[in-house]
RNA sequence: GGCGACGUGGCCGAGUGGCUUAGGCAAUGGUCUGCAAAACCAUGUACACCGGUUCGACUCCGGUCGUCGCCUCCA
C-alpha cells in the first residue's frame, strides 16, 4: 500500500516515492517574524505538522526544516513605526512564534534555520546566478531575470505573457522583464545590511529558501509545502534561482495548503478580520483548532466561525467521553464466564484492525484526514455499544479487548498530534482543580485537611456524595454535585456508577 | 483579461460509475435516572441547473448559473 500524494507541480495525485527509500525530506516555509501569526498562518503549520507526524507514524525518518523570515521589508516597516530595530522585532516575533506553536502543540522541526544565519549562503548563490547570466545587478540591487529561465512559470503554470505585471504595482524601468525580482536589496540608511559584493544590502524574500532548503536538504529533496498563495511568486521564484543555479531538480513533490476565510471573507488586515492564535488558544483548548483542521481536507480552504469551533469541541469531547467510558468499564467486575460475549469481542476486534486499516488508507490518500477521523469515530460508536451491550460486568478477554481499542484511539489520533489524554488525568490536576474544594470539603466533611491534597479530597467528597445517594440524603448529594460543578468539575450517574470529570480549559 | 478551485441532506464535511447507512454538529425519538445534567443508542435518502456518454451517473464529458482564490512579496 502506497502513499499518494497531491504534486501543486503536476496538478495529480502522486505515487509518492522519496529521493533517500524511507527518508523523507521537507521544507516548509516558516513566517515572517514580523507579528504575531494568526490562524490562517497556524492553519498551514499544523497542516504540515500533521503530514510530518503522520510520516513519521508510517515508518519514515523524516528531516522537516521550516525557517524563520528574520529579515524583511515588513520587519523593516514595523520597527520604523515603532521606532525600535528591525532586530528587535525579528527577535519579539520569533519567540512569540515559538510560544504560539509550542501552544499549538506542533512538533518542533528537525531545524528551524533562520535567514540572518544564512546570508553568506545566499550571497554565494547570488554570485553563482550572476555568472550563469541568470541574474544581474543594478545600482546594488540584483535581479533574477525570468526570461532566462524558460520553465519560469511551470509551477504556477502560467506564463509570463499571461500575466499582468504592473497592473498594482509600479515597474521599476531598471527590470529588464516587469517580472524579474529581487535577489539582493540596497540597504537604505538605517536598515539592517550584510556587505556583499554589489555593496550593502539585504537578500530578497526567495533566495533564503533556497540557501537554506538546499543547505539542509540538499538537491531534489522530497516536500515543499506552504500556503496555496506562496505557490505565486515565492516557489515558482524559488524553483526558477534554484534550478536556475544547480541545474537540477529542485523539489520532488510541492504540498499547498488551503487558506483561512473568516466566515465568507478572506481574512485580510484590511478587512480588520485576522484572529490570532495566540488569542484563540487563551479559551479554546488546542485539540479542539487541531480536531477543526484534521474535519477538512488540508488543501481545502476552512470559513472559520465560532459555530464551527463550538462543533469541533463537541466533537472532541465525544472522544474524550468514549475514552471515559472505557475507563469506567476497565473497572467494572469482572466475571469469569461468559461464553456467548467471546464473539462480540471478537467483533470488536476486527473493527479495531479495520479502524486502524481504513484510517491509514485515507490518511495514504493524500492525507485525508476528514476520512481517517471518520473511521476513529466509528470506533467510538463500537466501543460505546460493545460496553453498552455488556452492561455492568466483563469478562478478561472483553477488558483486553476495550484496552486494545482505547490504546488504538490514543495510538491514530496520535498519529496525526491529537492528544485524547483526559483533563482529569493530565498531570496539572492538582493545579486545575478550585482551592474552592477546602471551603466544601470542610462543610461537608468532618476531617482533618492540614496535609491533604486537593485531589485526595475530591475523592472524599466523591465517595461522601455516594454514600449519601445512598441513604437518599438527596439535599447533600445535590450540595456536592453542584459545588463541585461550579469548580469546572461534572458528575455523570450512570448504571455503572457515578463518574466525574473535568471540563476541558 | 489569464490561471485555478469549488457547488453534497438543517449546518459542516468526506467519497464513489451501480451496496459508503462516510463522519461530525444540530434536531427529533428512545435508554438511563431520586431530580438534574451528562452520556449512550436510533432516525434523515442529499449530491447547483441543462444536455450528452452509458444498461446505469451524485460520480465521466460539454454547456449554463453561482461562489471563491491567485496573477510581486499575504500561510
């Protein structure tokens, strides 16, 4: 069973077939460190945090660079309207990105090069393209010139006559082709520079790419990935001062990811409308932005909305809940006999395999992550049923077989970084839960608290509220349910029993 | 103007030449229950429109309408 993917250079699915057997090499192009990255930004990381993740679940070793834009007229305006330098903005914005993504929970890249650390490269690759008669200098800039490159276009495939240079922008009547563009930049006074032999300057938006993708990952790796709106003009340049320079193919497969719109709208400063993740993720749990994202076709653009949202969380939690449930059943009695349940654990288990079977089939499909869930989440149908149908005991073989299952959900979800690991069990349970509790557990309780921990008085309160139901002390048993409730932490009576939990953060 | 994507049941969103009950959310019904909440289960016959190809099309081809994206630095 192969894995095929989506080639933005060929417009088809592809067998995919790695340079290096079972290794896999990719770039990605990272943000310009200029602000805080919103979610149309995080949208395309996590896409490609969930290829890299899924790559590597499918045996591959995979060396993912995604490089920081350190240097840019963008960072240049920002720290002229704040009157700061540029280098103290790169340097905000940049941990800010770590912040972001490590919030995000995306996998750190094998490397995360920066284009300042890569400017010798990138000058040498200048020359290189100037002795080709590729590129040429002017007044210390140096342009790229397309007309030398004949394939120019044949990423984005269209070609330059199609196209309408200067339609929105001036053009520079030094060009010698309205399309040719920069590889190295003039410094004006003031403005971050290296010395180069066409003077002091700064390298243009392409050519970092190409220093630091072919420095790491040599000629004619595997992935290039990015926003559908970097495949014109950054990769189709990219692609033309790369293959210009080695002569070679640059890249084997180009990965594009779809766009964020904010409702129906684009979101775009001058709507006003951009939604940064760092803003998002201050009430929203990052599984439930991860869940969002695996619901759509990476290559598909998302409407984001706070319904949609809302859904993902809902559906996030019928993971968790499943998981709960299966917790709950893990500690139920076990019976020895039971002859006619053999066969529904069997049953179980070969939706088990065939879970695991389709999720990969869909994720081989050119990461369709939207099937691969669907399959987790008939899973989770099964599951609920099959503890369901075996009311309130099991035998050792229904336990193992529920064990295999929640370790199959933990293990594909995983597969694509979404973590299913329970609030309540994650290790900040003493931190998320309310001091609130020593007020109710003094009330309530007539124990000693010096030296308890919160989490053991939860327990006491649980089984006091039990004991309570029992003897039909309704009026405490409601006091507990719904002190606790206003602490963020739910009872459920169910047949099995009463079972508690913690809402998501 | 050029290039391209897309129009699926209340919403979102996969998919395929004739059996997918895709899936999720919501809704409705049911189970459970001291109450409540939650949870779980069960239902929906959809594929923009018009032609064509075919034994058969939501799926292939053509056209129409509509929505959207890119076309110099925006992921």
């Amino acid at each position: 069973m192969s894995l095929k993917l989506y080639n933005t250079m060929s417009r088809e699915k592809e067998d995919f077939i790695p340079r290096d057997t079972g290794k896999v090499a990719m770039y990605v192009c990272g943000p310009t460190v200029y602000n805080y990255i919103h979610i149309g930004n995080g949208r395309t990381y996590l896409s490609f945090d969930i290829i890299y993740r899924y790559l590597k679940y499918r045996g591959y070793d995979v060396k993912y660079i995604r490089n920081l834009t350190d240097v840019d007229d963008k960072i240049i305006n920002k720290a002229n309207e704040e009157g700061v330098t540029a280098e103290e903005i790169a340097e905000r914005y940049s941990v800010a990105f770590n912040e972001d993504t490590e919030r995000m929970g995306l996998a750190k890249p094998t490397i995360a090069p920066k284009a300042t650390e890569h400017i010798k490269d990138m000058v040498e690759i200048i020359g290189g393209l100037i002795d080709k008669g590729l590129a040429y200098a002017v007044d210390g800039d140096v342009y790229f010139e397309v007309t030398k490159f004949p394939d120019y276009g044949k990423l984005a495939h269209r070609f330059l006559e199609d196209m309408r240079a200067g339609e929105r922008v001036v053009i520079d009547p030094r060009k010698h082709h309205p399309m040719d563009f920069a590889l190295w930049k003039s410094a004006k006074p003031g403005e971050p520079s290296w010395d180069s032999p066409w003077g002091k300057g700064r390298p243009g938006w392409h050519i970092e790419c190409t220093a630091m993708s072919l420095k790491y990952l040599g000629q004619g790796f595997d992935i290039h990935g990015g926003g559908r709106d970097l495949i014109f003009p950054h990769h189709e340049n990219e692609l033309a001062q790369t293959e210009g320079y080695t002569g070679k193919q640059f890249v084997r497969y180009w990965m594009h990811g779809g766009m964020v719109n904010i409702g129906e709208e684009k979101m775009a400063k001058s709507l006003g409308n951009i939604i940064l993740v760092r803003d998002l993720l201050k009430e929203r749990n990052p599984n439930v932005l991860r869940l969002l994202a695996l619901g759509t076709h990476y290559r598909s653009p998302i409407d984001f909305s706070s319904e949609k949202l809302r859904e993902a969380e809902s559906a996030y939690d019928r993971f968790l809940n499943a998981r709960r449930r299966i917790a709950q059943a893990l500690e139920s009695p076990t019976i020895t006999r039971f002859p006619e349940r053999v066969e529904e654990a069997g049953q179980l288990q070969r939706a088990i395999q065939e879970t695991k079977s389709k999720f990969i089939k869909s994720m081989d499909d050119d990461f369709n992550s939207a099937a691969a869930l669907a399959s987790l989440f008939e899973l989770v149908r099964d599951t609920n049923m099959f503890i369901e149908s075996n009311e309130q005991e099991m035998t050792m073989i229904a336990k193992d077989t529920l064990l295999t299952a929640d370790n199959m959900l933990v293990e594909l979800a995983g597969a694509v970084g979404l973590n299913l690991v329970l609030p309540e069990e994650a290790t900040g349970l003493e931190a998320s839960l309310s001091a609130d509790i020593y007020d109710l557990a003094a009330e309530v309780l007539e124990l000693n608290l010096d030296n308890k921990a919160k989490s053991e008085l939860l327990d006491e309160l649980l089984a006091r509220r039990n004991e309570a139901r029992k003897q039909k002390d309704w009026v405490t048993a409601d006091m507990i349910r719904d002190s606790l409730a206003k602490m963020g932490i739910e009872i459920e009576d169910t047949p099995l029993g009463s079972r508690w939990k913690l809402a998501r953060d």
